[in-house]
C-alpha cells in the first residue's frame, strides 16, 4: 500500500499519528497555497501573456520582460526602492537594538511599560500612519516645520520635494517599524543565558568588549532574521506611499510596488505587472539566500 | 487520534448541514440593483439613485442598493470585480473608452434609450460614453471642464474688479502677480493661482490640459496615435513654460501650499480652475468665500469646454440583472429627476433643456458655462490608455514645476514614452 493510501485508511498507529498530522497541517498548506503558491504561478504564466482589449489574452513569450526591463520608469523605481532600502533598513535595525539594550537594562515593571509605548507605532493601520505622518510633513501647518521655526531653522518640503521625499518616508518607516524589530531583539536578549555576560565580567571584559564579543554574535541569527524582515518590509512598500505621495513628486518616490499597482490597476497591464511581481519575487528570494548563506552562523546557549 | 478526527469530521458535516438548513430556511432577500461609483465627494448625488430606487421597487420590485468606492484606487476594486464577476455591480459610474474599450464590460445601451438620450445632451457630450461608435453610458455630468473661480474680496484688496475678470493668460499673469503676497522672507503667505502639483500624474495633467489648450497644443495627434511632434510641439513647451513659470520664476503659485481647492477655500489662493461641481464643495466647505465664476483667461485659442475624465453611467455586461438596470435608467432618464439629481448636490445637470432652468440659471457659473461651450470643442483623449498616457505626460508637467529639468527635455521624453504606450 503507498504512502498516501496509507493516508487515507491507515492500518498502524504510525500511519494514524501522520495522517493526524496531515491533518493539522493541511489546512494551512491549503491556504498557502491558495493565498501564496497559486497567485505565485499566475504571475508567473501571466507574465508571459499579453491582455488585449476586451479582455482576452495572448501569449508573447518574452516581449513583456524585455519592455519592463527596458523601461526608465521601471528602474527609477527599483533605484528609489533601494534609496529608501540603504536609508530605512540600518537606521531601523540599528536603533532597535540599541533600544532593546536599553530596555534589557530595566526592571520588569518599566521594561513592559516602555516595551508597550515602542509597539505601539507597529499596532497602528500603515494608511492612517501615513496620513498622520502627511500632516506631520505638511510644510505650513505641519508640526515638524513649526518646530524648526521655533529654533530658528526654515521649513522644509519634506514630502514636496525632489531630495527629502525618500528620508521623510524612511523615518516613518523606522517609526512604524521600531517596536516590532525591539520584540524581537529583546525576546532574544532575555533568551541569552546571564552567566555568559557574568563571565565575561568576571575575566575583565569591559561593557563594549560584552556587547561585541558576546551579546552580538548571541543575537546574530536575530539581526540576521529582523534584517531579511525589514528587507522584505521595504522593498514592498506600498501603503506609504500610495497614502501620501502617490510616488511623487516628479517620480521621487515612485517605488516598485506602488508602479506595480498602477500597472496593473490603473493602466490595465497585467502582464507588464505580473512581470515585475516576478522581478520582485526572484530578488527577495536571491537576497534572503545569500543573507542566510553568508551571514547566518549557528548559535548555542 | 481515531476519535479525535473522527469527532472533528461529525463536527464539521454538522455545520456544514445547519449552514445548508438556515440558508434554506432564510426568507428571499430584497432584490437588489447594485451601483458602484467612486464619486465620494457628491454623496447627495449618490445617495438620490437610493432614493429614486424605492420608487421603480413599486414596479418592478428592485431597490437601487449605492456602493462608494473611495476614487483613490478605484479602478483596482473595479476591475477585480469585473474580472472576477462575483461582487460585481450591476451598473457603475466610469470611463467608457477605458471599460468599455480596454475592457470589454459593458452592455451595450438599448436603442430606445440610445435616442432620448442624443437627443437630449448638449452637443459636446455626445461622444461620451461612447466606444467606437457604440453607446454604452449615460454621461452624468455637465460641466466637468475647468472654469475659473476666483475670490471677490481677495481681487477688491489687490485693487482688482472681481466684476471684470482678465480674459486673456498675459492679463491673467498680471493679476496672478498682484494678487500674490510674501512674508519679509520672501515666502508666499497668499498665492495668485492655486495650482495642482501633488498627487497622482494623471490629476496634473488634467489641471495642465487648459494652459496647453490656451497655447494652441494638443496631448496626442487628433488620430490618437502619436505623441511626438504633439505634445513635444513649440506650443506645448511655451504652455509647459508658462505653467513652470508660475512657481519658479513668478512665484503666484506655490508647491508649498497642499490641496489647491483647499488653499482657495482657505482664502490662502485668490484663483483656482475647476469643474462645475466645486461650486456645490465650495458652498459646503468655505461658505464665507465670496467668489465668482469666469471662463477660463485664453491665450491663442481658447482652452473650452473639454475633459480628461467622461464620466458615465454604465450596465454591466455579465450582470444578470443588466435589463433590469437599464430599465431603471430608462425610469430616470427624463428632465425632472435629471435637474432634481443634479441639483440636490449642487452641480450642472445633463439634459440639455435644464440647462436654461432657474436653478441652472441662479447658479454663478451660469454664465461662464455658456460662454466656455460657446468656444471651440478643445481635443479629446479618450483612449483606452488615456490614464498611462496622461501619467507619462503629467510626469513631464510635474518635473518642470519641482526644477526637474526644463520643459523641451522633458516633454521630448514624455513624447517618446507616450508613443510606446500608443504602439503597444
């Protein structure tokens, strides 16, 4: 009898502990594979056709890839998506860190308290924190400029112009995402036994010594897990975006997920969209494979 | 474990049966045409086709059920529902050429409506909510071309008469000029122009489109297929020069002030261009804005009565209630209940004979409205790519405002963009 008639009428206790987990697990598979796997494919074959008016569809091999591929609007996206990647990514893990140093130092009481103010920003809708963040940056009744006025300082465009539109979206990147990368690294921080840092202390090692020398190489397979995380978070950025920019002004912040949609959604191409859903995928895989090939090093307590 | 899954199949089968049971049971639901529009800021006009709807019930037992769609990503909840037929509308307010021509989602209009409908629109909408020939939507909206708007105490304090407008762009420059105010440090606290320079490309150029027009330039050829040598033309960049000018060089506009419609409702900006139905936003929003409508100020042509965005009301060809959504048409497609629609949300009706009724008539805009309709018909672009179209060009428009580069570098490659969209 197969593996999967066993499935279905199982004649050992083994055979009824695996389909007992078949079981369990089908109904996720089941959803990732409708959620995730199917519309998968569907870029994928989609990328190879062409939608015609009237809806029909033709098949056109590899022109669509070589249009997207050839197009400057396309590659000023990707460009801004790796602007807004360099300026969003360290920024975010970095302070995170520090943050949750911080917070491993407190007691318990203060520690939740804090904890809870830092993940809040994360709770909160992407929209609506953008919209807040719009009137934040709104260059005459936004709050930023009037402080800058209060020193003395000019106000600024913000997200009116050319050059600070990518910072301005990255800050509220490192403000939405701060309180999750901070779980993470405090959950990790308090999971690290305190004799290592004991011992360390005990053979003279200073503060910055423990912290390079113990505590971080400890944590790398969470740096490493909240940096393929934020990779992910901002390479897909959309909500941002669309809530505040609409990838303006003049392109400045057109990034690849918001020209996906217009693609698709507002252009009608569904073709040229599934190709760059396609750009997308194959690129957060090769970067996620090479972060865990070359930085990922085995840890034990 | 035999139990465990055992019990949790009985548990599931049981659902499954008491779903089936109560859906059996449930008593049959009001039978519903259901409408999407993304027109969300005329919820009056909207919520009318509930209203009207209770009426046709008595007849013909459908209610008219009105679902808003916020218009920023509008089209994506469209076309999915449209593609994927479950949830879509029976009937929708859109673009004809674009799911009508692009997409081939309409039904088209029945020959009966077809003629009490021509034979009642003003002659320049007559096109919309047409395909190639084919009707398929009932326009819905008269006076969805720019006209000026300008603020009557903002003209007084700047030694202007509000009761004469400047009608051409170099006597409208002049009093953009004077109508601006800057702060010691040069920045402006009051604009001339209220001009639209955020949001989406496909916005900007529809607020550029009647400077280009004014210039004597066109977006694409009259036979929609190409770009070059149109909207790179001498014309065109002088338009897109002046437009820069503007904010760089004048400085009567600024990128500084957000919403332009909410830096005119703020006495912030002394001139705005919109369409008919910011009169009725205005009302609502800035009540003590003491304004007047004027034709839009002409260059070497006149800009006219033309628009990027034909919006009409059109029957879905996969509902399977399309007859029953054009026999409520049908039921609305007359004087009274067009003036009545119109007029609770404050915008210019359709049916021509309105157009000398006495609302249309007491309205602020009645005077300009006819003297826009009077100019000549300016080019349409109702291409099925117009929104890509219109995106590649607006990128040029909003480069040239944010000191990008200068207009012919510009507008030269916007061109090239928009004749690949045109031959693909």
């Amino acid at each position: 009898m197969g593996r999967w008639a066993r499935l279905v009428l199982p004649r050992t206790y083994m055979d009824r502990q695996r389909r007992a987990g078949f079981l369990f697990v089908l109904p996720a598979v089941a959803y990732f594979t409708a959620v995730y796997f199917v519309p998968l494919v569907e870029s994928l074959v989609g990328s190879f056709y062409r939608t015609l008016p009237g809806g029909a569809s033709r098949f056109v091999g590899l022109r669509l890839y070589e249009l997207v591929f050839t197009d400057s609007a396309f590659w000023n996206s990707v460009w801004n998506t790796v602007k807004l990647l360099a300026l969003s990514v360290p920024a975010t893990v970095v302070l995170a860190l520090a943050v949750a140093l911080g917070l491993d130092r407190l007691t318990l009481r203060w520690r939740s308290l804090w904890a809870a103010m830092y993940f809040v920003p994360f709770a909160v809708s992407l929209v609506a924190a953008a919209l807040i963040w719009q009137w934040i940056y709104d260059p005459v009744y936004g709050v930023l400029n009037h402080a800058l006025s209060l020193v003395g300082l000019r106000p600024q465009q913000w997200l009116q112009s050319l050059d600070e539109v990518l910072p301005s979206l990255a800050l509220v990147n490192v403000w939405a995402r701060l309180g999750f990368d901070t779980m993470i690294f405090l959950a990790a921080l308090q999971a690290i036994p305190r004799e290592y840092d004991e011992a360390a202390e005990i053979d003279g090692a200073t503060a910055r010594q423990r912290l390079r020398h113990v505590t971080l190489p400890l944590l790398n397979p969470h740096i490493l897990m909240v940096c393929i995380l934020e990779l992910i978070f901002n390479f897909k950025i959309f909500d941002q975006v669309y809530a505040t920019t609409q990838g303006g002004p003049a392109g400045a912040s057109q990034t690849i997920i918001p020209l996906l949609y217009d693609t698709a959604f507002k252009y009608f191409r569904l073709g040229e969209a599934s190709v760059m859903a396609v750009f997308v995928f194959a690129v957060l895989l090769a970067v996620t494979l090479v972060q865990w090939r070359i930085f990922r090093k085995p840890v034990e307590y | 474990m035999r139990r465990t899954t055992g019990g949790a199949i009985a548990v599931l089968a049981a659902a499954v049966l008491l779903t089936t049971a109560l859906a059996e049971r449930t008593p049959a639901q009001a039978k519903k045409l259901v409408y999407w529009t993304h027109w969300e800021q005329n919820p009056e006009f909207n919520r009318w086709y509930e209203t009207k709807g209770k009426e046709f019930a008595r007849k013909s037992g459908y209610e008219v059920e009105v679902v808003t769609i916020p218009y920023q990503g509008y089209e994506a909840k469209y076309l999915a529902a449209l593609m994927g037929k479950t949830g879509a509308p029976d009937f929708f307010n859109g673009i004809a050429h674009q799911w009508c021509g692009q997409y081939d989602f309409c039904d088209r209009m029945p020959p009966d409506l077809e003629k009490v409908w021509s034979e009642n629109l003003p002659k320049y909408m007559r096109a919309w909510g047409q395909w190639r020939g084919v009707t398929y939507g009932i326009p819905i909206e008269h006076g969805n071309f720019q006209q000026m708007y300008i603020n009557a105490d903002l003209f007084r304090k700047a030694g202007l008469d509000p009761d004469r407008p400047p009608k051409t762009l170099d006597d409208w420059l002049a009093a953009m000029k004077k109508l601006t105010v800057f702060d010691p440090k040069g920045e402006p606290t009051q604009v001339g122009f209220a001009i639209r320079h955020k949001g989406h490309p496909v916005g900007i150029t529809d607020k550029f489109l009647p400077f280009a027009h004014a210039f004597g330039a066109r977006m694409i050829s009259p036979a929609q297929d190409r770009a070059t040598g149109v909207a790179n033309s001498p014309e065109m960049v002088a338009a897109l020069r002046f437009f820069g000018d503007l904010v760089t060089k004048h400085k009567v506009a600024s990128l500084a002030f957000g919403n332009p419609e909410d830096a005119f409702g703020q006495k912030r900006a002394a001139v705005i261009f919109r369409e008919s139905w910011y009169f009725g936003w205005l009302k609502k929003n800035g009540p003590d804005v003491s304004f007047r409508v004027y034709a839009l100020p002409c260059g070497t042509s006149c800009p006219g009565a033309g628009n990027l965005f034909p919006w009409s009301n059109l029957v879905s060809k996969a509902s399977p209630n399309k007859h029953v959504a054009w026999d409520f048409l049908r039921f609305i497609s007359n004087a009274k209940d067009d003036l009545e629609q119109h007029q609770l949300q404050g915008i210019l009706p359709v049916w021509a004979a309105n157009l000398d009724s006495s609302y249309v008539k007491s309205r602020p805009d009645y005077a300009s409205t006819k003297e826009m309709l009077a100019q000549p018909v300016p080019p349409n672009y109702y291409h099925p790519k117009s929104n890509e179209l219109a995106t590649a060009f607006g990128e040029a428009v909003v480069g040239v405002l944010y000191g990008k580069g200068q207009p012919k570098a510009l507008l030269d490659e916007a061109a090239s963009r928009m004749d690949r969209i045109l031959k693909e």
